[in-house]
C-alpha cells in the first residue's frame, strides 16, 4: 500500500512530502495487540520539501499574529492549494499515479495550541483544508489527527512516538529520537522486543526563537542563522539564559507540549530589549552588529541547555545508549555542539544516521499515521500524551469519487 505524508511545522520554512510503501504489520509474540510493537515491511519511496514563498511565509505568520476569521478561513484555503501542489510535484517527479495512492496524510499548519490545564481540556487548530486537497489530488485524505486524541483528554502531542517506534527502534540499543524543528521534542525508545512504554514529550523551543530572531535582525532578509555562524560569533548571557530557563514549562514532568504560543515572537521581543540588539540591521560581513551574535549565542544555548536538564530528569533515568538529531535544526553546528556539550559523553549522532533523511522523519510518520487510520489501528501513545486510552486518530475525507456503472 502507498500512503503519502505531509508536514509544516512552526520553522515555517515549507512543506514535507514524503511516500512511503507499507506491508503487512506482524505482532511480536505476546503483544496483544498490534499498537507499538510489530514488526512492519516498510520503505521511503520519495521525500521532497516545497520551500514556503515569501509571501506564503508571511501570509502564515500575519495570520498567527493578527489574523481575524476572514484571514484565517483563507489561509486554510490557501494551504489546501499549496499542500496539494507539493503532492502533485512529488507525484510527478516521481512518476506516481494518484490513483496508486491508497491516503494521504495531512497534519496540517498549526495555529494555535493550548495543551490541558487543571479541569480545562486542551485545544489545537491545524489548517489545509483536506477537501481542498482531496478534491485536488483525488486521493482521500486523514486529516485532524490531534482532536481524537485532545477529546480523549490528552495534549494531542506528540503524534509521531507511534511511528518512530517503528521507523527507528533497535534490538540492541535503547535510543533518544530527539527532533530540532521550531520546537523540540523527544521520543525515547526502549529495544525493540523491549514492551516498556515509549516515553516522549516536548522538551521546549527548537529553532522557532532563532529564526525569530534573525527575522528581527535583517528586517526579514534572512529566516534562519546559516550553520550557526552568527551564534558562533556571540557570548552567551548566563543572566538571560537563567532567567529564561525559569520558565515554569521546564518544571512540568511529562506529559508536556507548546509552541510558539509560549516560544515565539513574544519572548524573543523580551530577549531583544533585555540584551539591547538593534532591529533590522542586515547582517552582513564586516557590519557592527549591535547585540545579535550574544542574543543568537543566548538562545542557541536555551535550547540545548533544556534538551539536556529535560534528559536529565526524565530521559536518562530510562537509560540512553545513543541519541539521534532530526529535523531542520539538526542542519545547524552551533546547535549540535551545544547539544553534544549538555548531553555529553553521550553519543550524538545526525539523524541521517537511521537511513531515512533526518528533515523526512515527520512527514513520513504522517504517511504511516494515515495507513494506521485505513487499518484501524490506534496510534496516539497515551503514556506520551497524557489521554486515557488508545485512540485511532484522524479523519477521513474522501479523494476521486467514481460513479457506480
């Protein structure tokens, strides 16, 4: 069976597509039921990324700051349109039929996300429109695949525990799966005839304060700091870093998720004040940079620094014997030798390691996720997300309808 996967994550930097080939799921004796321990044929057909335009970027983000009901009902059109085209160019490329595509998997751009609180359950929007995309494509569409899991009293996050533990376990190694998109997240996972729960849970802002930043620096000529050089130019403010890291979200025990609700514009606004960096200056070689490179250093070293007191705390106990770095941020040295640094003498190893494309890893859970949904299989972990019990997650919407004869 082929199954397509799509992912646009809150780096904004465009949209995943990934297709992958699936078999049969067979039990592991003594699993009662094929939920996380299996053993599945599976194979990445294809992977490619359709960089978001400019203007597509800021038609995403004008809508996460301001956007009112009328920006936001076009932007889930607008996604549609787009998510299907990056089908439609992989397909191609790929010279893949539609028609040989049992689903797609679309999880869709979040907007908001409000995990539970006390007696308030949570709540989670993700847009691209899957009629759009269906009617698109002709291929059906799963879709909505946080709200099972959120009725069910869970985050509704993480969703791709399922999936790593599949794509990445090992019989002889106990393994971090740690993700570097705009937020951070880890998917800890035992061997593989080991039937201990997979824990996983985020650990805090991934890249989203950094390419923040650097959006403010350059007056948004630049998203991102490339391979981490102006980090590397910067010294770190242990007063700022401290007082970031006091953020009550790093105490809570898992289950635990965010976004840029709490990691986003907002606090990087804060950072930008207390260390006195300079707006919209281009960063370009031998200008006087005011600030940028000590508050690029300062966040680069937020997020490795809560990677490493998140394992302490609650990875490492579980005992680790290697780790694994994937998505975007993975891309970026500064970032991974802080991270080597906290989590030292750990291994730590790039995600392209495993042999799948470390930037593929979520679009192609969200192709496995979809195939889960046509099996019947729940897919959410309740240890990762806090619900009460297995769930299938997602929804359905019919591709290409065919008149009876």
């Amino acid at each position: 069976m082929k199954v397509l996967g799509l992912m646009s994550g809150t780096s904004l930097d465009g949209i995943d597509a990934a297709l992958l080939e699936v078999g049969d799921l067979e039990p592991l004796p003594g699993d009662p039921a094929p939920r996380l321990l299996g053993v599945l044929d599976w194979e990445l057909l294809a992977f490619r990324t359709r960089p978001f335009s400019q203007e597509e970027r800021g038609a995403i983000q004008e809508t996460l700051v301001s956007g009112g009901a009328r920006e936001m009902a076009l932007l889930h059109t607008r996604l549609g349109e787009w998510f299907a085209a990056a089908v439609l160019d992989l397909l191609e490329e790929e010279g893949v039929t539609p028609e040989s595509v049992s689903a797609l998997g679309s999880h869709g751009q979040t907007i908001w996300h409000e995990p539970p609180q006390a007696e308030v359950r949570g709540a989670s929007l993700q847009m691209g429109c899957p009629a759009t995309l269906a009617e698109r494509t002709g291929i059906g569409v799963v879709s909505d695949f946080r709200s099972r899991d959120l009725a069910a009293g869970g985050h509704g996050a993480p969703l791709v525990p399922w999936a790593d533990r599949i794509f990445f376990s090992s019989p002889q190694r106990s393994r971090a799966i740690q993700n570097l998109g705009g937020m951070a997240n880890v998917t800890w996972l035992p061997r593989a005839t080991d039937p201990t729960p997979v824990l996983a849970f985020d650990t805090g802002p991934g890249v989203a304060l950094l390419d923040a930043a650097m959006e403010l620096a350059t007056a948004g000529k630049k998203t991102f700091d490339e391979n981490g050089d102006l980090a590397r130019q910067g010294q770190v403010s242990e007063r700022v870093l401290e007082r970031l890291l006091a953020h009550p979200f790093f105490r809570k025990p898992p289950p635990r998720s965010t976004g840029r609700e709490i990691f986003g514009s907002r606090m990087v606004d804060e950072v930008v004040k207390e260390m006195g960096a300079e707006r919209g200056r281009d960063l370009i070689p031998g200008s006087t940079l005011q600030g940028w490179p000590d508050l690029l250093a300062t966040l680069t070293a937020l997020t490795a620094r809560s990677i490493g007191e998140a394992y302490g705390r609650w990875v490492l106990p579980r005992g680790v014997d290697e780790v694994f770095l994937m998505g975007g941020g993975s891309r970026n040295p500064a970032l991974f030798e802080a991270i080597e640094g906290e989590l030292s003498p750990l291994d730590v190893l790039p995600g392209d390691s495993l042999g799948m494309d470390a930037d593929a890893r979520e679009a192609a859970a969200f192709a496995l996720l979809a195939w889960a949904h046509l099996m019947g299989i729940p897919a959410n972990v309740p240890e990762a997300t806090g619900s009460r019990g297995p769930r299938v997650l997602g929804s359905w919407t019919p591709g290409k309808m065919r008149v009876r004869p």
